[in-house]
C-alpha cells in the first residue's frame, strides 16, 4: 500500500535490528521508487561512530535531493 518515495538504512553491525527486517521491508514495497541503503559497520545507535552517523546522514541528503525534496 505504500505510494511514496522509500528510503531505508541498514546498519550492517546493528545491534537491535536485524539485517533481514530492513530487507523484508524493502522487497514488500510493491513500486520501485524504493532504495535500501547499508551503512557498513554500524551500530543502531551509531554510539561512538560519529563516521557512520556522517555516512547515514549523507546518503538521507543524497536520496531527499534525488527525489525532490530539498531544503
């Protein structure tokens, strides 16, 4: 039933989510305006990665320009 852009992030060390829930999200969006992203080596909370908290927040800026919704 989703209808809008999706962006999804996968922290590849997440220690609270696991790896097969993003995915599982992803293959049951049904459009194809979707992107799963994976930050690799980061946790959940991205506690004490401020990189990876950097790489996050850049693909997030990334996906909202690609799709329209700049600042």
């Amino acid at each position: 039933r989703v209808t809008v852009p999706v962006l999804l992030l996968e922290n590849s060390r997440d220690d609270a989510c696991p790896p097969a829930h993003p995915r599982a999200i992803y293959e049951g969006i049904a459009h194809e305006n979707k992107q799963l992203s994976v930050i690799e080596g980061a946790n959940h909370y991205y506690s004490g990665q401020k990189e990876h908290l950097r790489s996050a927040v850049d693909h997030i800026d990334g996906w909202l320009t690609q799709n329209g919704f700049d600042r």
